[in-house]
C-alpha cells in the first residue's frame, strides 16, 4: 500500500525546512522523546536519530537514519525503524505554493 499524505501550511518553505532538519526540535512535534543524535547538528546523511515512544509504562525504541537532506530542493529521505520489526523508507518534500507551504510524506 502506498499512502502519501499532504498538507498546505501558512509558513515559509525555509522555515519548515529548519523544522524538519533540525532532529534536536523532534520532540517539541513528534509523538517521541528524543534520546540522541548522532552526529549532533543539522539533518545529514548517515546521521541516527534515536528516540523512544510508549504508552502504560512501555517504552519502544525509533530510530531513524537520514539518508538525503537536500536543502536546494528541500528533500528529506530516512529509514526508520520501529519496534516489532517495521521499518520504512520515507520521503518528505517541502514545497513553495502560492505564498504558502506544501509539505507531502511519502
């Protein structure tokens, strides 16, 4: 199944770029605790975002392994990983759209 979800945002393209590659600003939208980056800094290739997420006590490791951040074409690509053995290729595009934002996932 392929699902690609959209949205169009009132803010800047670069300022939803900063969001997106910025892995120590996660925690502050994600539903996740953020636990480390490695290397610290902006999204780069090879970079691991590891942070964990539960409920009931539980808590289950993610990880994430950016793959493409391309700031020119605004272009995040990562593996993520989650518990029970899921894991998924993602593709985030940031957009300029008539003086908005069309960010698209997937």
């Amino acid at each position: 199944m392929y699902v690609c979800p959209a949205a169009t945002i009132a803010a800047s393209p670069d300022a939803v770029w900063r969001l997106l590659t910025d892995p120590q600003s996660y925690d502050t939208w994600a539903d996740a605790r953020l636990e480390r980056v490695e290397p610290p800094g902006p999204a780069q290739p090879g970079q691991l975002v590891l942070m964990s997420s539960g409920a009931l006590g539980l808590r289950f490791k993610v990880r994430f392994e950016v793959e493409r951040a391309d700031a020119t074409t605004r272009d995040l690509e990562f593996r993520a990983t989650f518990p029970f053995g899921i894991g998924m290729h993602e593709h985030i595009t940031v957009r300029p759209v008539e003086g908005r934002t069309r960010v698209q996932y997937g």
